[in-house]
C-alpha cells in the first residue's frame, strides 16, 4: 500500500470529521514515516479533557469519540487494502491509554510490514535493493560501503578485489569491461598463476624455483587440510617436524623459510592469522570445483575503484537508496515483542532515538553485534557462537612516487611482489595494474596488529625499511 496515499486518507477523513479534528494530529500525519521518533508521543488524548469546536466534551462522550476517531481510521484499512488487521480491540486499548503515536505506529507497522537494515556496507545495501518494502538503513558511519572506501584517486583503501567471477552473487552488480583481470586462480594461494615476484634474504628468487616452492606448497596444503581438530600452524609444524617426509620435494631445493612465506600468504586471503584458521579452511566443499583456498573463475580488480560496485547495487534497487539512510546511528538496544498477532522489533540508537520495524536484518560484522543488547537476550548457542569468532586484521598501507618512478622498466616491474623477509609483505604495485605509481603493503593478521597505534612517519619508517633491504635507492614516497 502507498503509505503517502494511506497519510493522505486519513489526514482527509480527519478534516470531515471536524467533531475529532485535532491540529495536533495533522502535524503528526504530515511528518510520520518509518522512522519517526518518540518524540511524538507528547501527541496524547486527555478523556477527560478533549476539545471540540474549543469545548471540552464530558467524559462518557469523550470516550465514544475517542473510539470513532480508532474505527474511522480501522475502517479505512478495509477500503484501501486487502491486508486485513488482526484485532479493532487491540488498537482500540492503545489508544485509550492516551497515545496517538501508538496507535499509529501499531496500525503502521502490521499494515506496511516495514523493513529495518542495521548496516550499509555491501550486504546491507544488497538486501535493501532487493526490497519493494517501506524501509529504512541505520547505518553507524557517515558513508556508505563499511569495509569498501574508494578514495579520489580511484585507489581502494578497503575491499578492492573480485575473488572468483564464476557464479559470484554480485556479478549482476558489476561491468566486467570496467575491471581490470588479474589471475585466472587465486592469486595469493596459487601465486604460481600469475607474475609475482619474490624477494628473500638471498634476493630475488628464479621463477623455477618459484615453481618448486608453490609446487611443494600445494602438496603441503592438501595434506593440512586433511588434519582434524587442529589450526593450520600447528598442522603446519607437525608436518615441518616430520621434515615433510610424505611430499615429493625435499627441503634441499626448497627452504623452510621460503616455504613458510605461503602461511601468510593463507593470511593475505583470509585476514587472520593461520594460528587462529582451521586446517578446514583448505578443505571445503567449493574447492571441488576450484583449488583450495579458491573460488571458481577469475580474480579482478575494480578499475575505478570498489565505489562501482556500490553504485551498481543502489541502481539496481526497486526505490531510492540513498534517501532511505540514516547516518551516523549506532544501535544499542534490540528488543523485539513478537506474538500470533505479529511482530514489533523496536531498535535504539545511541543518540537516544527510537525506531519501529515488523522485520529486522543485520549486517554488521561479529564485533559491533556484541556489543548491542538483545531483548530477549540470544540464546545460549548465538552466544556461544559469538564468543569464538574473531575478527581478522588487514591492513593496508599506500606509499605514493613521483610520476614514472615504478614504470614498466623500472624497479618493481613485474609487481605483485612478496618479499620473504620477518615479518613478510605483499605489495601490490599499481602501476603494473591501474597505471597509478602506487605501492600498498599488504599487512593482515600479527604483522598487521603490530603495527597498530603507529603514527603515519612510524609506518613509513617501517615499511621503506622492509623495501630498501632490496632496493637501497628507492626514493622516498611523495604522500
């Protein structure tokens, strides 16, 4: 039902019933929405004082007028809509406790079935596509995207690639002329796809002996994904003390410190540390139909940044998007009252605002969700669940160069690159993808916690250390 239609009935049944008309209620009806606050509820009705005509009226003819003005506007639902209201009694009591926006509010919601997002990250913005539902987006941060922010240089400070095109749920979001293809396979677990080139404390090593290091690792990472009950560190070093005795390649040819430099890159792809990843990991069910560690298809990066993606779901979306988000709105509380009547979820943000919805969907990641308080509270078995997950660390550094300074020719020309030094780092090197004479260290898991709390020339310190140990003139970054 159009809910501006439905104010507009019954802002006009109102005005003809002049024996009921309150100014009050036609500013109440003028500015209610799906998100309108308590702050309506000074909007009451005194039964022993209601006015007409500037009379006060006794209290037994108050209360039939109160209860014409709740079944004129009950009678109204029949004629507007085919969705029928579930009990006259129940809103009949709501208002005779003197509140108008309850009674508002209880009509709304069963009628409307209104729809509340908490998060306006890629999933949140992907359901509310989708939806032909009056809704509404809390959303915590003043932007869009969460964990994807494209700044103005089209560069992505977070989330920037497409691992996997084949059946990817997004790609109904996305122009693929308008990415750019990196790997046919993974390109961090299956490095041996794609040109990368790798730097140890000996320098640069060969591309056979690049082969023979991704060749060994994939026997080991069959073999760990085979252990139970264990993480794949520890699976990792049980098979090290065992001098990897099963695999075909001995450590002759192939070091431990070399081969120890595909743990993080298993941390590159998943943002957390292989002390905390299950040996599972690399023995799931889609990696039937891929490698491990893999998703069907190839790996892209967004030519103008993962902002494209964001744009691609909001136009593809049934209403306007945008104006359905509320920023800045961190929740707090969830109480839900759910019966065979229907359900009200009642959801509190931090800045002490109220909003009212029949179905709630979050989408916010493991660590703010355990911070809001449920009512009633989550059973044991979410809780439980809550507790053992942990959030990973990715983090990502960009130094910039002058122009043509990491050209094709020039150091760092066939980039990505890892360099085998403690603690290890990838760097992508922009130039070789977008043009853009960019490096962006690559810094999940203990490598990235470390470097937390450090100031911006802390962090470039750092990393110019970790580069010039292979490059002794690299010049300094311009930003």
């Amino acid at each position: 039902m159009n809910f501006k239609k439905f104010k507009e009935n019954v802002k006009q049944l109102l005005l003809d019933k002049s024996d009921v008309y309150n100014e009050k209620y036609k500013d109440f009806i003028e500015n209610y929405s799906v998100s309108t606050q308590a702050k309506y509820n000074h909007l009451t009705v005194d039964f022993n004082k209601t006015l007409v005509h500037g009379k006060t009226l006794v209290h037994g003819k108050t209360l039939v007028q109160g209860k014409t003005l709740v079944n004129t506007i009950v009678s109204l639902l029949d004629t507007d809509t085919s969705q029928m209201l579930f009990k006259i009694e129940e809103f009949t009591r709501a208002y005779e406790l003197g509140d108008l926006y309850s009674l508002w509010k209880i009509i709304y919601i069963k009628l409307e079935e209104p729809v509340i997002i908490i998060g306006a990250g890629v999933s949140g913005l992907t359901v509310a596509s989708g939806l032909s539902n009056d809704f509404l987006i809390l959303e915590a941060r003043d932007r869009i995207g969460g964990r994807v922010y494209t700044n103005d240089q089209n560069m992505d400070m977070g989330a920037a690639w497409i691992h996997g095109s084949e059946n990817n749920p997004l790609n109904k979001f996305i122009d693929y002329d308008n990415m750019i293809p990196v790997a046919q396979c993974n390109p961090w677990m299956h490095s041996e796809n794609m040109s990368i080139k790798y730097m140890s404390s000996k320098g640069a090593l060969t591309e056979e002996y690049r082969q023979q290091l991704a060749a060994k690792w994939n026997q080991i990472a069959q073999k760990i994904g085979l252990q139970k009950d264990k993480t794949i560190y520890e699976a990792f070093v049980d098979l090290e003390n065992e001098g990897f005795s099963e695999t075909k390649c001995d450590l002759d040819a192939v070091t431990k410190e070399d081969l120890s430099s595909f743990l993080y890159m298993i941390e590159v792809w998943c943002g957390g540390s292989v002390k905390n990843v299950s040996t599972s990991f690399l023995n799931e069910a889609n990696y039937q139909q891929a490698l491990f560690g893999d998703y069907g298809g190839a790996h892209y990066l967004f030519k103008n940044g993962a902002k494209t993606l964001l744009d691609g779901i909001i136009n593809s979306s049934l209403s306007n998007v945008r104006d359905k988000i509320m920023y800045n709105k961190i929740v707090t509380d969830i109480v839900y009252n759910g019966n065979d009547n229907g359900n009200i979820v009642t959801i509190r943000t931090s800045d002490n605002r109220v909003y009212y919805c029949s179905k709630l969907c979050i989408t916010v990641p493991p660590g703010p969700l355990k911070d809001i308080r449920f009512s009633p509270p989550l059973d044991e078995l979410h809780r439980y669940a809550l507790s053992k997950i942990k959030m990973g660390s990715y983090k990502k550094i960009q130094l910039e160069f002058c122009k043509n300074s990491l050209k094709e020719g020039n150091m760092f020309a066939n980039c990505p690159m890892i360099l085998t030094y403690n603690p290890f780092i990838l760097w992508n090197n922009y130039q070789y993808s977008k043009g853009k004479p960019i490096l962006e260290a690559i810094c999940p898991a203990e490598t990235g916690w470390a470097l937390t709390g450090q100031s911006d020339g802390e962090l470039l310190d750092n990393m110019l250390s970790q580069l010039r140990n292979y490059y002794p003139h690299l010049p300094d970054p311009i930003a």
